[in-house]
C-alpha cells in the first residue's frame, strides 16, 4: 500500500518484546527507499503509553506524486 501511495497514517506500535518468526511479514518488504527525497514524509500527531509499551500516531505530511 505504501508503494502504491495508499497511506495517509501509520500508527507504530512499539513493545520490548522480542518474537523471532521467520514467516513474518516485514511490511516494508519490497518498498525500496533509493533517495530520501523521494520518501514520504510523516509528522508525529499523538503518543500514548500503555504500560511498557508505546502507540505513536503518525499522519502523511507530503509524498512524491500525490
């Protein structure tokens, strides 16, 4: 979806917690960053803490073509 300019939000989930699953899905496989000048850019718009772990709300500030 990333590479087809379909994401206006990315919501980053962060744990520290370590699973090792060699069938897992990298959702940034197959999107090639080759310039940083051509990346889409982001702005962090909210955080919440649950206990340990972290949410962080990101929305779609500008991306090459839209």
């Amino acid at each position: 979806m990333m590479k087809e300019k379909l994401v206006d939000e990315i919501n980053l989930f962060i744990c520290p917690s370590v699973i090792i699953d060699d069938n897992g899905i990298n959702v940034f496989d197959s999107f090639a960053l080759e310039e940083i000048e051509n990346s889409m850019q982001f702005k962090l718009v909210n955080t919440k803490e649950f206990d340990n772990d972290v949410l962080h709300k990101y929305t779609l500030l500008s991306s090459p073509g839209i």
